[in-house]
C-alpha cells in the first residue's frame, strides 16, 4: 500500500487535502487548543483508508490526470486543483458548523430573558465570547455528536460520498447551486434556534407578565427584585424538563443536515459525471 502511495503521490496530496481542510474546519477539531499534529495525523489516516477507491484511469478522479505533470513536478494547475479539494473539505467543515451555531443561537435567544445576557464565556471551540446558555447548548450537542456515533458517520458515510460523487469541477459548475444550498442553512440554522428556544421564551414570556401583574397589584411584595431568581429557577426547571427531547431533536438535526448534504452531492456528481 505504501508503494502505491508513494507511486501516486500526487493523487494522494489531493485526498489529504480535502481530508485536512474538513479536519481544521469541524467543530472541536478547529479549536486552536488541539495539537496541530493529531489533526495531521487524523487526516493522512482518513487519506489512507479513502485513497485505494479512487483512480485517475477510471472514474470521477479520471479528469485530473491531464492536469498532473508526467515527471511528478508541481504546476500551477496542481497546485489549483490542490486549493479545490481543501475547498471542498471546507465546505463540509463549514455546514456542520452551522448545524452547531442553531444550537448556540438558541440559548442566545432565551438567555436574555432569565437573566444571563450579561454572563458570557470564552467558547474554545469557536474562540468568540458565547452567553451562557448558549455554551450549554452547544457542549450538549457535541457530547450527543460525539455519543450517538454521527461523528463517525461524517467520516464514513459524509467524506466517502463526497469522494465517490463530487470533485472540483463540480463545484465550479454548479457554484450557485452550492451557495444557494448554503444560505437554506442559514435558514435551517435561525428554524432550529428558534424551536429549540420558543418554549423556554414562551414560558419566560408568561413568568414576565405574571410577575408585572403581581407588582402592580401588590406593591409591598417587592416582587420585581425576586423576579430574576424565578426566571432563572423557571428556566432551569423547563431544560430539566425538556433535556430528553432537545437530546432526539439534536440528533435529529444532525441526521437531517447529513443527508441533505449528501443528497447534494449524489446530485452534483451524478449531473457532471454522466450517471456515475
């Protein structure tokens, strides 16, 4: 297997390529708290495993052989092709980020009314100031990611259908495709936030106008100073409540955003590769 490595080389580069820029791109794995090396490590192995399928004398790998030098040099066309595949990484890397980010939108929903708008953490991951909550969140969804083996399916199933489907000049042709295929992401994202936050609002809504009524009507009882301890006590309450179907619903939008991104690419690599 070495020697057939070391025999197409250049083939080689470009899978470690789009395994690399999918690697420095995921959530957790882009954190600049990781070793560098590991994900080196972590990509050439995902190269190892994905590079005995593809071919440059046959299949969706076959149009680059014209682009690569005979003698093994380098040439500016390589070097294109070699930005394309990160290209590609990134995109995936980029998707599964906005899956995480509904999660950490959502707790920036509901974080205000109880009462932790101004308690924010450092996020390691993203390396930006997170509300509270929303840190909650998002380290929920990754230990349901983690747990539920989708982290393993992205490598497996996601990367696999991405080299078996789709290569740089698929993207080019069907660049607006893909953008737009980006921005309904962007709309799923704010659609999940919002679902995940609404009882929790809708709930901190009604505590609100509970405890407003009570001050006018009963002025003595002070009760706009407890008011944050209820929202927060009432917040608390509705996540223990619901922490069951928010873990169902997290794996479902993982599931969900997957298959989508796999649909897309069966559909590009099947328009551009005659049916393959």
């Amino acid at each position: 297997m070495l020697e057939k490595i070391v025999g197409n080389a250049p083939l080689f580069l470009l899978v470690a390529a789009r395994c690399f820029a999918l690697i420095m791109t995921l959530p957790l794995f882009s954190s600049k708290t990781v070793s560098r090396l590991p994900k080196v490590a972590l990509a050439f192995y995902l190269a190892y495993f994905e590079f005995p399928q593809l071919l440059l004398a046959d299949g969706l790998f076959s149009s680059y052989g014209n682009y690569l030098s005979p003698d093994g040099n380098f040439s500016l066309e390589y070097i294109l092709l070699l930005i394309g595949e990160a290209m590609i990484g990134a995109i995936i890397g980029f998707y599964v980020n906005v899956i995480f980010a509904a999660f950490s939108t959502a707790g920036q929903f509901f974080a205000f009314q109880m009462g932790f708008a101004a308690s924010s953490v450092y996020d390691s991951m993203s390396e930006v100031e997170n509300p509270l909550m929303g840190e909650f969140l998002n380290f929920l969804a990754m230990l349901v990611f983690l747990q539920t083996g989708l982290f393993q399916s992205l490598f497996t199933a996601g990367l696999g259908t991405s080299f078996k489907s789709l290569n740089v000049f698929s993207i080019l042709e069907h660049s607006d495709r893909l953008a737009g295929f980006m921005m309904g992401g962007l709309t799923t994202l704010f659609h999940d936030a919002l679902i995940i936050s609404l009882p929790i609002v809708a709930t901190l809504f009604l505590v609100n106008v509970t405890v407003g009524i009570l001050s006018k009507a009963a002025p003595q009882m002070n009760l706009l100073a407890e008011g944050f301890p209820i929202l927060i006590l009432s917040s608390f309450l509705i996540l223990a409540f619901l922490l069951p179907h928010l873990i169902e619903f997290f794996a479902a939008s993982f599931r969900h955003g997957f298959k989508d991104l796999q649909t897309l690419f069966s559909q590009i690599g099947y328009q551009i590769g005659g049916g393959q």
